[in-house]
C-alpha cells in the first residue's frame, strides 16, 4: 500500500502540526487521500497525554499543551526527531499491539545504524538503551485510523527534561543519540522513514 511520506526540514510548531494531523485523519478515513509518515522538529514544546497528572509538572511556569494522544507528559524540542504518522488499520490487521511492536521495531532498527542496542519495555511504553529512555511512543485510534507517532532523541536539550517528571517516570533517566555515541546524525530523514514503511507493510 502507497503511503505518503513527508519530511519537514524547518521547525514546525506543534499546533500547526496537528492541524495537518487531524485534517488528515478525516481525509484517510472517508478515503479521500493517503496514509502519511511525516518526519519533523517542533520547537520546544510540552505536550500532556489523557493520563497526565499535573504533579509531572515540575517547573509551574512551563507552558503544557494538553492533547488527546495517549501517555502522560514529554518534550519536543529542537534536534529530537518526531515520526508522525495517519494509518489505516482497516487495510491491514485490526490490532493496536502489533502496530505498536511496529513502531518499537522501527525505532530499534533505526538506531541499530548508529550501533546503538535499543530495547523497549513491556511495563513502560517506549525504546531504552539499557535503563535510559531514548524515543516516546504517543499513539490514539479512532475508527482504526491510527495517528499521532514518536519521538526519538537525536542531539536534543536534554536538560529541558529536567522541567517535568517525563512519560511520569521520575526515577528514569532519559538519553539520545548524542549523548550515547558523541555523533550529530544528519540526513538520516528518508532512511528513518523507509524503516517505518517497511515495518508498517508487514502488518
């Protein structure tokens, strides 16, 4: 199945993005375009998912944008790459399980190009290299169109995470590509997204 793939070299804010998201939910669900992988940057960000508690917020005056994906509150910012995706589950298997061990696949062969041995967490949803949190999964099905997407840690600010209680684990610690091999990937974009086309086919 043809599945758009859009990547966006400029920082996109976060509200913009999810216009584009939600406009086209509702084209992928009527049959009126494509299914997209998008691969971007936001600016610095704070998003909360449906199951945020306000105690994650560390720093009161950060502002939390509160959105209807699942998971509980993270950050984008600059040099993280974010994979957003709109996925029409009826064409394939009705099974959101297996589209997130999609998603983790992706993520874990991603950074198996850097050499990086990621794992991911039954108890806590996301990509870890040993005990340090690499990439966020925030994902919401409506009438199997599965949308939203992850996040992976490039050569972002990590100290920006110190501002919040991440993915609400206060006693993990959070990493990135940078941090584990002293590289900056670059034009790594279209690679990253036929990783994700490849693994999504196979569903």
């Amino acid at each position: 199945m043809s599945i758009e793939i859009k990547i966006s070299k400029k920082l996109v804010s976060y509200e913009k993005a999810m216009l584009f998201l939600n406009k086209r939910v509702e084209e992928v669900k009527f049959g009126r375009n494509k299914e997209i992988i998008w691969i971007l940057e936001h600016p610095t960000t704070y998003t909360a998912g449906v199951s945020f508690n306000k105690n994650e917020i560390l720093d009161k005056k950060i502002n939390v944008i509160k959105t209807n994906r699942g998971g509980k509150i993270t950050l984008h910012n600059p040099s993280q790459k974010i994979v957003y995706f709109v996925i029409n589950l009826n064409k394939r298997k009705k099974d959101v399980r297996k589209f997130i061990n999609c998603i983790e696949k992706s993520i874990i062969d991603f950074l198996k190009i850097f050499r990086i041995k990621a794992k991911k967490d039954k108890k806590n949803i996301g990509i870890w290299v040993k005990n340090k949190k690499i990439a966020a999964i925030g994902l919401r099905v409506s009438r199997w169109i599965a949308y939203h997407g992850c996040s992976i840690n490039v050569a972002n600010n990590l100290n920006q995470y110190l501002k919040i209680i991440p993915c609400g684990l206060n006693n993990k610690e959070i990493t990135s590509i940078n941090n584990e091999k002293k590289i900056w990937p670059k034009n790594y974009e279209e690679k990253l997204a036929s990783i994700f086309v490849k693994n999504i086919n196979k569903i």
